[in-house]
C-alpha cells in the first residue's frame, strides 16, 4: 500500500505513444483484426513514432534510418531440438545463444550423471565441463544464419556430441575455455586472451514468461532489452535497443557487427516435451547464465524427480570461462561461481581440479530466475516453479 510520500514513477510518454498506437488500431479496426494490427504496426515503424526514432539518431550519431524500421520484419523460424533421456529439448537457433542447451545435453547424454549424485563433485565438474565445451563452440560458430554459415545439423549430431564428450576430462577442469570442435570446412580459431573477472554488478534487465492454457497451447519466451545503458528518446517513453552491444567488432568472428545482422543474443527460452506428450517451457534472464541455469534445472526433474519448485529452488553453478556476451566480451578462464548452499567439500574438490572458485551467496539473483511449467496431459494438473532469486511468480486459474 503506498503512502503520501512514497514516489510514484508515471510513464506519461510512453503512454502517449501506446495511447497513439491503440487509435491507430481502433481507426483501422472497422476493416478487421488484421487491418487494426498492421495500423499500430504501422504506427510505430513507419508514423511518428518511427520518425522521433529517426530524428534522435540523426542528432545523436545513431545509426538507425527509416529504411531500416520501415523494412523490419520479425521472421518465423525452425528451431533446434534433441532429444535427452526420452524427453524432446526444443530452442532458439543460432542467431541467438539458443542450440547451447541443446548441446550441452547431447555431451551429457553419455554420461551417468543420476549415479554421481545431485551437486556432489563429480556431477558439477562434469556439467561444467559440458558446459564450457558447448561454449566454446557458442563463441566459434553461432552468428546469424542469414550471414554466416553455421553447421548447426552438425554440432547437434550425435557423432559429434560423442567427440566433444572424449575432450571432458573426469579428473581435470579445462584451464581455459575448450578449443572448438574441429568441423571439416570450417577453419580453426585461436582461443581468446584472458581479460577480467566479470563485475559484481549488473542489469537486472530480462524478464521470461510461459503460458499453458486449457487448450493445450504453449507460449515461452523471453522478452528482454536493456534501460540502463541507452538513452531514452524525448517525447516517446522509448529505449532504442542496445543489444548492439552483443556484436563483435572482429570481423572473423561469426558474430560480428554488419549492417542488418542480428547480434548473437542472449535470450533463449526452450520447451520441452515429455515422452508422454506433455509440455514443459522453460527460461529464465541472466545473460551468459541462461543455459546453465535451465539445465541444472532441466536435470533435476528429469534425472532427479524434483518437482518444479524443487528444481528452480535447487542450488547453482555457472561458469565464466569463455567470453562475456555483451561488450567489452570479458573473459575469466576457469571462474566458476557457486551458490554457498552447494557443501564446502564439493567446493573444495572443484578447486582441487582447477576450477576458480568463486562463492556466492544462497538464491543470488546473478544465478539466474527460472520459470517452468510442467503440464500433465493425463491428470490435466498444471505445476509450475517460480524461482525466488528474483520476483517470479506463478499464476492460474
């Protein structure tokens, strides 16, 4: 309940331009649904509110035109899937960091990791190895598929899953990020140099939701841009969209910088679908985390029976051997970060087998904030995790 000097912040800009855009619809509406929707469309990507986008940019350096607004189009595309102890994992591809939880689960599939335990030595160096494996290929070949060619059939092969698991040493962290996968056609790249530990502070930036409604339609996604580090444009309510700043300025990089191409990005909601046909969404914020965070949530229902909020609640790891996504694409070989709640001892052996250790505390929000629902289509009951290490909540009715 708010008080009499309790701030309330107002957002009249940006109501103007949703106001604006909702009687564009509603003109356009008397000729039908889809004549309404293109008008608000229209309204932002070719009327005024496009042109104050425009005419900030030209002022400021930007470098968006009116070209580029009036010829964006969202595209409908496949995904990436695999298939992991009888469950079907379906991603993003690779213009974004999408097929990493599917590859990081293909290396994992040969191994028994219920008969090592949940969080005990073993299981978590043998994850964070997967993981940094997948990465390494992340930073090697992900980019966007419109400019670059990536052998995405190839890094989800099974044969190739198999030769990424063989360079997972049982005893031994990797002390840097993993070399690549070696593809034929597709030349082999120099590691990157070490550079900084990542900062302690961050954008709590992206948001994840999922929907299972009564008719069995399922909807995870990711919405996600950055406020802190972009400047609002006068007269709008709007933030240009930073996630530039996933691009790289080395042209051999997959993902680097061009006119038109997407930056590899970092949100990538997933579904899964259990042997009975039943759906699971699943995704959570946390940049670089994402992945890591879904499968050790992922493992814990399908390997370790825990229900959703068992999982989500489940204590954490993330590694940050491989290069930041967001400029300057920090890099810290061999940092692994640890909620406390995994047991000293667990620790104490990750460190012994290189992995910098780095403690956090209990439900820390850099772990990421998993959302998962699990719909049983025989029982028709919907359970769903709600993860408390940031504001998350599950609603039904």
């Amino acid at each position: 309940m708010l008080t009499a000097t309790e701030p309330i912040f107002v957002q009249t800009d940006l109501g103007r331009t949703l106001q604006y855009m909702v009687d564009q619809e509603k003109a356009a509406g008397r000729n039908g649904r889809a004549a309404g929707l293109k008008a608000a469309r229209d309204a932002f990507y070719r009327g005024d509110i496009a042109r104050a986008i425009v005419a900030y940019h030209e002022v400021h350096g930007g470098l968006m035109t009116a070209q580029d607004l009036a010829e964006f189009r969202v595209a409908i595309e496949p995904p990436v899937t695999t298939r992991f102890a009888g469950i079907d994992i379906y991603a993003c591809g690779p213009w974004c960091q999408g097929p990493v939880l599917p590859q990081i689960l293909g290396v994992l599939a040969g191994i028994d990791l219920k008969a090592m335990g949940h969080n005990t030595l073993d299981y978590a160096h043998a994850v964070t190895e997967a993981i940094k494996l997948a990465f390494a290929d992340r930073e090697r070949y992900y980019g966007d598929p419109r400019f670059v060619n990536v052998p995405i059939e190839t890094l989800l092969s099974d044969a190739y899953a198999q030769r990424r698991r063989a360079m997972l040493r049982p005893d031994r962290a990797w002390p840097e990020m993993p070399p690549c996968g070696e593809i034929p056609g597709f030349a082999h790249r120099q590691g990157p140099a070490s550079t900084m530990n990542r900062a302690a502070t961050g954008a709590r930036d992206t948001s994840y939701v999922c929907v299972v409604d009564k008719d069995g339609n399922v909807f995870s996604a990711t919405p996600s841009d950055t406020s802190f580090d972009t400047p609002v444009i006068p007269g709008t309510g709007l933030c240009p969209s930073s996630r530039g700043a996933q691009s790289w300025a080395d042209p051999a990089h997959a993902s680097s910088v061009a006119p038109g191409k997407r930056p590899r990005l970092t949100p990538s909601p997933a579904l899964a679908i259990l042997p009975d046909g039943s759906p699971m969404p699943i995704g959570t914020p946390g940049g670089d985390v994402q992945a890591q965070a879904m499968l050790q949530v992922l493992l814990n229902i399908i390997l370790f029976d825990m229900n959703p909020q068992q999982a989500v609640e489940a204590a954490r790891f993330a590694s940050y051997s491989f290069p930041d996504s967001f400029e300057p694409h920090s890099y810290s070989p061999a940092l692994l970060h640890v909620e406390s709640r995994v047991p000293q001892s667990v620790r104490d052996g990750l460190a012994a087998r290189g992995h910098k250790i780095a403690d956090w505390p209990e439900f820390v929000w850099r772990a990421g904030a998993v959302c998962v629902l699990r719909a049983d289509l025989t029982s028709g009951v919907i359970s769903a995790g709600a993860d408390p290490r940031r504001p998350c909540y599950a609603v039904g009715w």
